[in-house]
C-alpha cells in the first residue's frame, strides 16, 4: 500500500546554525525516501517490466510539462523584486530552450517517451493521448497548492531545497537506472532529457536559488527554509512511490 501523508511528515525540526546544516538535513531525507524508495531500488535492479516503464514514462510526461506552471507560480509568490524572480524565469527559460526550439524540455523528453511508449500517439504540443493517473496529478497539484499560500522566502526554498538541490541527483539515477540491460533488449531507452538535467541544467537551477537563500542566515529564516523544502521534497517522493503503486498494477 501507498504511504499516508503522516509517514512522510517530519516529526521534529532541527535547529540549524548554517545554511549548509539545511542542505545536508533536506537530503537526508531524501537519501531515505527517494533514493532508497521502491520506485529507484527497482528501477536500478532492472525489475521493471516494458508495461510498467512505459507507464511511467507517460505519466511522468504531466509531471516535466507541467513544470513550468510550478515556476511561474512561484514567480507569482514572490516579491516583485528582481534578486526574487530573475532567477525563476531563468528556470522558466531553460524549460523553452533559452528560445531555441530544438531545445525545449518537452521536445526533449519526447525523445525518451517514444523510446518506451512507441505506440502511443503524441500531440505536435509534445502531449501523449494517456489518462493522466492520480499520484501525478495530486503531484502537480501540491507543489500549487503550497505555492499558492506561500511567502517570498518560502517559495524560493521550495523550488530551491524542495527541488533543484537534488532534481539533478534524482534524474540522474533515473537516466543511470534506464539503461538496465534489461530494459534495453530489443531497442535502447533514449536517455537524454535524464542526462542533460542531471549533467547540466539541475545544478545551475540550484546555484540560483543559493544564491538568493544565502542572504538569510539567522536560526528563524533557516527554519522556514527548511520546512519548505523538505515539505516539496517530501511531496515528491509521496509521488514516486504512489507512481510505482500505480505502475506495479500494469
């Protein structure tokens, strides 16, 4: 079964005394429920069948093309200062290729879902005709959600520590874990969105984000940074592991 919202909850905040406790406190969390999950402990073993990746490579489609929604409501949280929301549209810019077509995210990952869903018919706006399934979706929607009630400092910590701290971690296990033998038999997984976000872009997001939250230091601002970020990263490792619910049905 899907664990509940309180098997994910933090119990207890640390007191923090530097930004860098706040780091190291967000990825343990998510060491614990993200990458020691079910859904990368099977990915990584290969155990996967052709069925249940290709289900997750549709669903995840919602979850990447809906990122930029993410983006931009938090450049609406924000102040409307520019050290606040230039680096959140440079994000946003990334996800359009900064201009170029050939480089926009949804054309990237495209080249990995027809890889693993051959067989499903995708839109000329890079969307696949599939029902989108509940964990994506409530996803999706969580991460607005929180958001939408959010301060300025909260919302930079969400898509900061919430996100782009490990996102280039996360998708680089993932890109590593689809190219199991296994999964690659009769024709090979194209991993490239997986690679390019965990190579070059995650780690550029996250130095932009830093650089903002390292302005503030004092015990209280680290506390609200942290419970912002390991409130979307827990989020998002509820939404592996009800994905790999989902995809274990298939």
């Amino acid at each position: 079964m899907s664990q509940t919202m309180n098997d994910w909850m933090v119990q207890e905040l640390p007191a923090f005394q530097t930004y860098r406790e706040v780091e190291q406190a967000v990825l343990a969390e998510v060491e614990k429920t993200i990458l020691g999950g079910r859904f990368l402990t099977t990915l990584h073993s290969g155990g996967f069948t052709a069925a249940q990746l290709r289900e997750f490579a549709l669903q995840y489609s919602y979850y990447s093309r809906n990122f930029p929604r993410v983006l931009g409501a938090a450049v609406a949280a924000v102040e409307p200062l520019d050290r606040w929301w230039v680096p959140l549209v440079d994000n946003m810019w990334d996800e359009a290729g900064r201009g170029n077509p050939k480089g926009y995210h949804s054309k990237m990952y495209r080249t990995f879902l027809e890889s693993v869903a051959p067989d499903v018919a995708i839109s000329d706006e890079h969307v696949p005709d599939y029902p989108v399934g509940g964990a994506t979706k409530k996803a999706v929607e969580s991460f607005l959600s929180f958001l939408k009630n959010a301060t300025t400092l909260e919302a930079m910590a969400a898509v900061g520590l919430g996100s782009e701290l490990f996102a280039g971690l996360v998708m680089g296990e993932i890109g590593q874990g689809l190219r199991h033998p296994n999964y690659n038999e009769e024709t090979r997984v194209n991993v490239g969105f997986w690679m390019a976000h965990a190579d070059t872009h995650e780690p550029r997001h996250y130095q932009l984000c830093k650089d903002v939250l390292l302005d503030f230091s004092s015990p209280e601002h680290l506390q609200t940074i942290y419970r912002a970020g390991v409130t979307i990263a827990l989020s998002e490792a509820r939404f592996y592991d009800e994905l790999y619910v989902e995809m274990m049905e298939k």
